[in-house]
C-alpha cells in the first residue's frame, strides 16, 4: 500500500506540472497579443497627429496668405495701450510747482488768487477727474495748509476785586497759502484766528515756523489774510510748501464727498473727511451773501481757518465753525471759497500795518451802535454802524459826518461790530487819511457815498 500511494502522488504531480506548463504558455500568448494591439493604437495616433498638425499649418499659411496677420495684431494691441497709460501717467505726474504769473510779479500789479483746473496726478480718476483717495487728497493738499499759533494779552479780572491783570494768551487755527508776491507768501485764515494778535506764527509742513503780519482782516465775513516775508523761508522750506488750488463753491453739491485738513486742538496737521450735508446755511457769526457749507467731517478747535476741499484736491471752503451741543452731533461750517476770494483778494494788496503806539492812534470822534442783519430787516436799514453821535470839532464833522449816517466800511473793510471798529483803528496814526463808505437817508431811502477823513489826535475830556 505504501507503494500505491507513493505513485498516486508522482502521477497527480506530473499532471499538475503539464496544467501549468499549458497556462503559462496561453499567459506568453495573450500578452504578446495584447503588446500587439497597444503598439498599433499608438502608431495609429503617431499618424493622425502628423496630420492634423499639417492641416494646421497649411491653413494658418493660407490665413495669413488671405487676410493679414490679424490675430497676432490684435493680441498685441493691449501692450501698445497700456504703454500709452504709463506715458500719460508720467506726464501727469510732473506737477509745476505753483509760482506768481509773469505779469503778477511785476512790481505794482495787485496779487491774485488763481482758480485751479483741476489736481493733474497719476492718482487721478481720468473717467471722473477725481483723486481716488483721502489719503491722496491729503497728501496733495498738506504742503499748502499751515499752523498758526496767536499769542495775544487777554484781560482778567482777578477773583476776590475788582482790579484786571492782563495775561498771556495762545491759541492755534490753520491757514492756506493762496499766493506769494516778489516779497511775501500769502496765507488765508479766519479772523477769529488772528484776532487781538501781539505775535503770530506760522509752522509750514516741514515744521520750520516763521513770524506772520496780518495783512487784513474782514471781521464781518471772518476772513483775514497773513503775510510771511519770503526772506525768513529756507530754501528747503520753499520746495517743500506749495500754493493750494482754488476750486468753485458755487458748483458744490450736496452729498459730495469732502475732506477738511487742520490744526486740530493745536497738534498739527490731521484730515478729517465727510460730505457736503447742505448749503447755504445762515449762522448768527456770518454775513455771507450766499451762506455757509455744512459738513459732517469733524471740525475741531484749531481747524478754524483751515481748507475743505473736494476729491479733486481743490479748495472749496474754509473751516470756521461748529454747533457743540450735547443734543447735537457732525454740523460743521465753513465759508464758500467763491464768496471769501474777492475779499481776500483786496485784503492780499493792502499795505502790511503794525498797530501804532496808543498816544498816536487816530481819531475820529463819533459814537456808534451796530445795525444787525435782523435789525436791518426790522427797519429796513442797511447795516453797518448807526452814528448816534459825533463830537463838536472832530475830524468826524469836518469831514461832513451826520448823525443817522451808517458807516459800512472803514479804508475798505467791511466793519462787524463797534468794538470792531476800534480796533482797525489801532493801526491808523494821527493824520491819515481814510476813506469811509457810508450810507445816509434820503427822501425816504439810503444812497451810498464815500467820505474822507484826515484822523485827528484824541483829546481827553475834563
């Protein structure tokens, strides 16, 4: 039995081995096929590609034959425009710095205040002709707004009597350089800011300060002009301070966006940006004809004087004032620049005066009230200041002055107030000559007339 079973196994296994033998043989088989069948597709695909690539180019060669190589034209094309936007750009980049017209700085012409046509820099939005941003409103704008700084005496009375003491004070506002001259840089402000000066001055963008004149003020608008003599600028100072550009008010809409840039509280320059809440707002502080610009950009003490400009980088007004009340909340104003340029222009060529020693102030020897706007609507006056009296033998009545007479302008300037008044005169010396616009009833109206008065020396009474 042992011997059966031993040669069962070697038969089973002979023909175990002969199975595997077979299936190996139709394994080699199949994948020889099957290498055969890949190989064909491969060159199948070889031969199609050589075809359709030379049906490419034969037609691309017929295309061009036929028509011009207009694809590679208009492919192009975008190179070539942008190329033109980079040339445009650089050219609007090259902004002159602002100078006085030729004719402007011939000695004797009066100085003038140049309308702008526009910011012309790469930042601007060629489609709508404004800047793209705050940010580059501002930094187009800076080099033309200063710091001020007044100091001034003020009177106090002391706590426990009746005496005063006078002590010194400081405040801060803003300016905008509007022109210069062959002698001086002109600067544009509030009257408010320069009021009661002993000494102003000015701190440019590159923080170097100089010492200002007033060169005029017009307290019933609250508008004044500055002057810094060019000689005291550094060269260093002078490129780095430009002449602001002027835009128009009167083409102001409201919500438009606008920016307002000041010496706030006195820390120097900061922006502040809003819209145009309304126009033509009347307030108690002014006499504008055409009203005030309301804003909701912040405007702060020390921002008085200070520009609001629109998104083109011009300026459109001049920050003066703001409602502070617990109830209220972003209502700021500034003066229309349409309404104040007129006026700063003649402020800008009047001659810079220093105020006069106290016993060689001029005189003129009248009494007066102020005719408001409400009191000249009530009794259809003009306003001004009402003459109640004029003293026997004073230049007032040589020079024909009557009581009832309403004085609007004293050498030019418009007059705000009695107080106001008194204090022009503290840069007139005894013997000057000055003109007076004057208004006097007649047959039931007033007709306007001008009147000059040689200032005489005030005599004391008994």
């Amino acid at each position: 039995m042992y011997e059966y079973y031993n040669y069962e196994d070697r038969a089973e296994k002979a023909r175990q081995e002969e199975i595997k033998k077979r299936e190996l043989e139709q394994a080699k088989a199949a994948k020889k096929a099957k290498r055969k069948k890949w190989g064909s597709m491969i060159a199948m695909a070889i031969v199609f590609g050589l075809i359709a690539g030379g049906v490419f180019v034969s037609v691309n060669y017929v295309n061009d034959k036929l028509f011009g190589k207009k694809e590679q034209i208009a492919q192009v094309q975008p190179f070539d425009n942008a190329s033109k936007n980079e040339e445009k750009a650089e050219e609007t980049e090259k902004i002159a710095k602002d100078e006085p017209k030729e004719e402007d700085a011939e000695k004797g012409e009066p100085a003038t205040i140049n309308k702008s046509e526009g910011v012309k820099s790469a930042q601007m939005n060629q489609a709508s002709d404004t800047i793209n941003s705050v940010s580059a409103v501002a930094k187009e704008a800076m080099p033309s707004i200063v710091a001020i700084t007044n100091k001034s005496l003020q009177e106090v009375q002391m706590m426990f009597s009746y005496e005063t003491r006078l002590f010194e004070s400081e405040s801060a506002g803003s300016g905008i350089i509007v022109s210069q001259d062959d002698d001086e840089l002109l600067i544009l402000t509030n009257n408010h800011v320069v009021d009661g000066a002993q000494t102003l001055t000015v701190k440019f963008i590159d923080d170097e300060a100089c010492e200002a004149q007033v060169k005029g003020t017009d307290a019933a608008m609250d508008v004044a002009v500055i002057s810094v003599p060019l000689s005291d600028l550094k060269s260093s100072t002078k490129e780095a301070i430009k002449i602001a550009l002027i835009g128009d008010s009167d083409s102001l809409e409201i919500g438009e966006q606008v920016v307002a840039i000041g010496n706030a509280l006195g820390y120097g320059q900061s922006v502040t940006t809003g819209i145009v809440s309304a126009l033509d707002r009347d307030l108690e502080m002014n006499k504008l004809d055409g009203g005030l610009i309301q804003t909701d950009a912040a405007i702060n003490p020390g921002n008085s004087g200070g520009a609001l400009l629109n998104m083109r980088g011009e300026v459109i007004g001049i920050n003066s004032a703001k409602l502070s009340d617990t109830t209220v909340e972003g209502m700021c104003y500034a003066i229309p620049i349409s309404e104040a340029v007129p006026v700063a222009e003649e402020l800008m060529n009047r001659e810079n005066r220093d105020k006069v020693d106290e016993d060689e102030v001029g005189y003129m020897g009248i009494v007066g009230v102020l005719i408001s706007e409400s009191d000249a609507e009530k009794y259809s006056m003009p306003e001004g200041i009402y003459l109640q009296q004029i003293v026997e033998g004073s230049p007032a009545e040589e020079a024909g002055l009557q009581v009832g007479d309403i004085i609007e302008k004293f050498d030019g300037i418009r007059i705000a107030s009695y107080a106001d008044l008194q204090k022009q005169m503290q840069y007139y010396r005894v013997g000057e000559t000055v003109d007076l616009v004057i208004y006097r009833q007649k047959d039931g109206h007033y007709d306007q007339q001008t009147i000059s008065i040689t200032l005489g020396k005030r005599v004391e009474q008994n």
